[in-house]
C-alpha cells in the first residue's frame, strides 16, 4: 500500500475514533431503532433558533395537547417550590443540545408516555425517581425553547405539568449536579430531551437501572436498592 494512502487511511481513522469519543454515540446507531427519535421537521414551520433539523419536528400543533382536568374540579395548585419556572434550551458536554429547568438540571422524556394526545404515564414512586416539571399557570420563562412548543397536560393527582412538542419533562433524581445526565437510557426508555422535543441520542450508554426511590417515602419499597441498580420498572 502506498505511503500516502496509509497516512490517509490512519488519519481518518483517527478522525472516526475522535468524534466517536466527543459525541459516545454506539457505533452503528440507527436513530429509527429509537421511535420517533427524530422526526423530519414540518417544511412550513421554522426550527428553533440554533437547532438542526436532525433534532426533531418543530410542530406547534403538537405542543398544546392536554389530558382533560380530573371531573368534578379544575388542575391542582402546587407549591412555588415545586415549580418549574424556566426552561432553557443550551449544551451541555458531550451530549449537546438539552432543556434545563431554573436550577440548570437537564430535562428528559419518557417512552412509557405519549405526545399526542400528551399523557404522562409515570406516577407513584416513578414520579419520586423522575420528578415531573409542574406548573400552574403554564408560562415558564423561555430561553432557546419555541413557545409553540411549549404546552401542559393534567396528571392523574390532577397537577399540572410542562410538555415539550407534546411530551411531559421530568428531572431525574440520580443527577446531583446542574448539567448532569445520569439519566439518559435509563430502562432505555428515559432520554434527555432536545429543545424540539426529539430524544438526544448523541450520547447514548448502555442500559442502566434507575436510582430507587428516596428512602423513607411512604409507599416506596426500596429494599435491597442502594444509590441505583433498583429492579423498578420505570
């Protein structure tokens, strides 16, 4: 083999090994092997500003739909303390584009739930691992995020939570620091959402078991489950 075409072939092999390594993705990901990942944007709609077309659909009239408040009564108040008053679309390393909450957590999606119509189907100790972003009035404060995007859905305790391009956002308990996300593939159903609603799959490790449920929680059973490696379903 000539010299030059060996120089070549080191030299994009060595290009290959660094993105690999920037971005962690598993060699031979395919973005279809993971739902609507990435779904192609809607020709008459712009993208967010920022954001490439490969992070999803930019649908707002997928963004506003909501589950019915629960009969009899209007969506219960929360706590300011539990509000989620901002949502910021930035990067963070090696994963890239993200949502993050007031506190700089990064956001996620859950494949359990569904964007259309949006419904959030983690409850009960679920929602103590993956706390829901809950708003009462539905106006957080945006940043890189599309406000058509943005919308609420009515949980089954009859809160109300944040929704991106139709999917309900939650924080995960298992990241400890703003920008962290210990999250991602998590039962391979949890992933850091983008700011069009698409999963991130740029960083994609393996299958992980989600942290259990704060100890002490009544109605949680988390014996036998340290910091992680819980056998919960969610």
């Amino acid at each position: 083999m000539a010299p030059e075409k060996r120089k070549l072939m080191v030299a994009s092999a060595a290009l290959a090994a660094l993105v690999a390594l920037s971005g962690c993705a598993p060699a031979g990901l395919d973005a279809a092997d993971y739902g609507n990942a990435a779904e192609p944007a809607a020709a008459d709609v712009a993208a967010t500003p920022g954001a490439a077309a490969t992070d999803g659909a930019v649908d707002p009239n997928a963004a506003g739909t909501a589950e019915p408040a629960p009969a009899g009564g209007t969506a219960s108040e929360v706590s300011d303390d539990l509000v989620t008053k901002s949502l910021t679309g930035t990067a963070v390393a090696r994963m890239g584009k993200v949502v993050e909450d007031q506190d700089g957590f990064v956001l996620y999606r859950f494949d359990n739930d569904s964007d259309d119509p949006a419904k959030s189907n983690c409850n009960g100790d679920c929602a103590k691992v993956w706390p829901p972003s809950l708003t009462n009035d539905g106006k957080p404060t945006l940043k890189g995020v599309d406000s058509k995007l943005v919308g609420t859905v009515t949980r089954a305790d009859g809160t109300k939570q944040l929704t991106l391009k139709g999917w309900p956002l939650y924080r995960y308990i298992g990241d400890k620091k703003p920008g962290e996300w210990k999250g991602q593939n998590v039962s391979g159903k949890w992933f850091v959402i983008t700011p069009t609603g698409a999963k991130n799959l740029t960083c994609l490790p393996k299958i992980s078991k989600p942290v259990a449920p704060p100890a002490g929680d009544s109605g949680s059973d988390s014996s036998g489950a340290g910091g992680s490696g819980s056998d919960y379903s969610y």
